[in-house]
C-alpha cells in the first residue's frame, strides 16, 4: 500500500522516466526503432524495477494513469527530436491488457498523437498473450481500432503462453517478438532452434515483420542470422538507454 502510494506520487508529479531500447538490424546492427521501458527512481528506495510496480499499478488501477503517461512522455520526446530536425524512429510501447478493457482506448491514443503532430505509424503497442487471455473479445476489439487508426501492434513474449496459434488468427498483429527464452537456448538446443526457424517462416507467410528479443551473444546472432531472422533486440546490441544517451546513438 505504501508503494501503491508512492507510485501515484511519482506518475503525478514526474518521478518516472523512459528508457529506450534499440531495435536493431541483425546482420549490421543498424538502429531503426526503439522499444519503451518506463523506469522508476524511488525517493529512498533507488530504481524498483517495472515487474514489481506494473503489477501494483495493474492492480490498483494506477496502470491507466501511468500507461496515459508513459504515451505523452513519449510523444512529447519524438516531438522535440522532430523539432530539432533530428532522425524521429519508431517507438514500441508495452500496453498492459487492462489498458485494452476500456472501450474509446485508440481514440484516446489519437488525441496525444495529434497534439503532438505525430504520425499513429511511428508507434507500436505490444501486448502479452498471457495477457490476452482474459476478456478476449473486448482485447481483440480494441486492438482492432488501434490497427484501424494506423498504430503497429505486436504480440510480445511469443511463445511462452498456451495459446499461440490460435490467438495468431484472430489478433490483428502487424509484428511477432521471438521471446528471449528460446533465444537463450538457441546455440545448444536443436529444438529451441528448430521452433525459432518454424515462427519465422510462419511469421513470414503470415506477412508480419519478426524480431528476436534478448540476444546476448554474437554466437546467438549468427545462428539467428541462418535461421532467417532480420531484426534483433538485446544487451548484445544495446541495454535499455535513457533518453539522452539514446538521442546521442541516433544522431551521432
Ligand atoms: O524494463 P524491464 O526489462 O525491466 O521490464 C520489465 C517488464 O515491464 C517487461 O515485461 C516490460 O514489458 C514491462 N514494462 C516496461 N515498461 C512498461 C510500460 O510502460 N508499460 C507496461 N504496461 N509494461 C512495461
Ligand atoms: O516483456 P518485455 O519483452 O517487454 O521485457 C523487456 C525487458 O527485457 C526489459 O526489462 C529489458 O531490460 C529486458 N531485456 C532487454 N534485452 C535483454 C537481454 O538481452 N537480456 C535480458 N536478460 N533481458 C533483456
Ligand atoms: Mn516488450
Ligand atoms: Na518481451
């Protein structure tokens, strides 16, 4: 309860910040987007990570708050990026599912994109299946005006909930994250090798783009590289950057 009050603090009175995550070409380790990681700094505490306080905010409600912060925040960087005539890339923000549950939720999205001046194209919302699991309809609806107002949407973690395939058919996805779990065990594990080769040709003949997430080695990237996949994500490339660290890396 106290953490629950002290995060409400922090969202109303700008105790959180961004990070960014490179999203990079596999084979030349060429930036093209960014994914966005809220982080707290707690006054007394230090940084608490988002796996302890999203939780919170999930079940406290704070999670529409801190998720309509986590999109100004951002939108208000790719405006003073644009602003000074620097490279604007694509952002990817993590969407909790109880932020899909209400109705109106991509109109509301829209309205920080417009006054911002921003393209919808630029973003990418990820989602869990794990999370999808629950109010399926109503989650399926609202991805489908997210897509329908021109915003990227991506399953993230894919693979390690119970449903894959058949939530492949009904979600509206433009883009498929490989979870790190497989890729760890890609260089010794000729199954984890041979499921990550199945999701990228699947990926393909579905036409969504595929990123690996947390690649680690470089023996790990050329195995993904024979394996077909293009576009990569992990302490390999680049850890999460604060904003002007990552600024610096688009714009050296
Ligand atoms: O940044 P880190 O790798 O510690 O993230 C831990 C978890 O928190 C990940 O599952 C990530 O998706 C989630 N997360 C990070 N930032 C956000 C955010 O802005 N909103 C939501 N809903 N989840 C986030
Ligand atoms: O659930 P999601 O995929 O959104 O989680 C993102 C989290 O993964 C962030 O907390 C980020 O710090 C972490 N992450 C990013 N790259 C790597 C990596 O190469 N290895 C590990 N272990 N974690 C990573
Ligand atoms: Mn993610
Ligand atoms: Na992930």
């Amino acid at each position: 309860l106290l953490l629950e009050q002290a995060l409400r603090e922090a969202i109303a009175s700008n105790g959180l910040s961004l990070n960014f995550q490179p999203k990079v070409q596999l084979e030349t380790g060429e930036v093209f987007a960014s994914e966005v990681l809220v982080r707290w700094n707690h006054l007394t505490q230090g940084f608490i990570s988002p796996s302890v306080f999203i939780p919170i905010a999930e079940r406290s409600g704070l999670i529409a708050d801190l998720g309509r912060w986590v999109m100004e925040e951002t939108c208000r960087y790719l405006a003073e990026i644009k602003q000074s005539g620097l490279t604007i890339l694509p952002v990817a923000i993590n969407l909790s599912v109880h932020e899909l549950e209400g109705s109106g939720f991509a109109k509301h999205l829209m309205k920080y994109v417009n006054d911002y001046d921003l393209e919808p194209s630029l973003f990418e919302f990820e989602v869990t299946e794990t999370g999808l699991i629950s109010r399926e309809e109503m989650v399926i609806e609202s991805l489908k005006q997210l897509r329908e107002a021109g915003f990227r949407v991506a399953l993230d973690d894919f693979g390690t909930g119970y449903s894959s395939l058949s939530y492949l058919r009904k979600l509206p996805l433009t883009t498929l994250k490989i979870d790190r779990a497989f890729v760890s065990d890609i260089t010794d594990d000729k199954v984890a090798a041979s499921i990550v080769r199945t999701v990228i040709t699947l990926a393909e003949s579905l036409g969504l783009e595929v990123i690996a997430e947390g690649v680690e080695t470089k023996e790990q990237q050329s195995i993904l590289l024979k394996l077909g996949c293009t576009k990569a994500q992990g302490y390999f490339f680049y850890k999460p950057l604060d904003s002007l660290e990552f600024r610096k890396l688009i714009n050296h």
